[in-house]
C-alpha cells in the first residue's frame, strides 16, 4: 500500500497538462492574502513567452495594459500563490516569444497622438462669435477718444518706468 506524499499544495499533474502557449489570452487567478482573508484577484492579459517549458522552474509572462500603462508579470507555472489558469483565447502567432508587442503598443499610441495634434481646430459656433463681436463694438463705442487714442497698456508701461527710475536716483543719493 503506498501513499503518494503532497510536497505543494497545486496540482502538479493538471499544470503539466496545461498547454499555454505564446500569444494566448489567459485569465490568472492569484490568491492574495491581506491580514486574515485570503482573496482572488484576476490577472488577464496576452502571455508573451514561456520559458522552460513544464519543468519546475518553468515560467510565462503576461502582459495588461492598464490605464494605459502596460504591466508585464512573470508566473512562475507551479507556483501556489496561483490558483488556477484559464485559457480565454488562443491566437496563431509565428514567434515563441512576443517582446515586439511592447515596441508595437508604444507606436500605435504616438500614431495616435500625432493624428490628434494634427487634426484641424473645430471654429466656435456663429452665434458666440457675433455676440462676442457685439460686445467688442460696444466697449469701442464706450469709450471717450483719449482712450482710444492710449491704451491702458501704455498708460502702466510709462508709470512702471517712471517709478523704476526714482528709486535709482534716491539710491544715488544716498551714496
């Protein structure tokens, strides 16, 4: 009668059966413990390699973009933290590593960005910019003809350099 001992707590047997490969969509199910509770929480994203294939230090990257940031884990396959792996979709991919799809992400946003910057600027709609002409012409008619004739922009540049140039002259006195 022999009794099989249990070195880890997974299944090795059903891992070793699990054919992931590079460019499979996968769901990850880690176990997280905070304080007394233990949690799952989904990791899902395309896995980029598997290195080592079913040995026991065999592991597979993932990768997620997240709020626009792309976020790469790397799963070891026996690990215990993990409870289960499902495969969600399965693409045909001619490479057994993806580390070009990092690259390929990163032009498509700048693609992206550049369409958006050059797009043409939309013009406001008639009726804004006749009531903001209308405003114009009024503060125009408003005023008196001294006013029109000297901005109050050149009225603060003559007094700026007016009170600029007696502190330096009360300085010279000093001395």
């Amino acid at each position: 009668m022999e009794t099989a001992i249990q070195f880890t707590p997974i299944d090795v047997e059903k891992r070793k059966k699990l054919d992931i490969r590079s460019g499979d969509t996968v769901r990850v199910h880690l176990k997280i413990k905070e304080k007394n509770k233990t949690r799952i929480q989904i990791f899902e994203g395309i896995i980029l390699a598997v290195k080592h294939g079913k040995e026991q230090g065999g592991t597979f990257t993932v990768r997620k973009v997240l709020s626009g940031v792309g976020v790469e884990k790397i799963f070891p396959l026996y690990s215990p933290v993990i409870d289960k792996i499902e495969v969600v979709k399965r693409s045909k991919v001619c490479r057994s590593k993806l580390y070009y799809i990092r690259e390929k992400v990163a032009r498509e946003i700048r693609r992206k960005m550049r369409k958006i910057m050059s797009a043409p600027i939309v013009k406001e709609d008639k009726k804004e910019t006749e009531e903001i002409t209308q405003q114009e012409q009024e503060n125009k008619e408003t005023k008196t003809p001294k006013e029109n004739q000297t901005s109050g922009l050149e009225k603060k540049e003559t007094a700026s350099t007016e009170e600029l140039s007696k502190p330096e002259e009360s300085k010279k006195d000093k001395k």
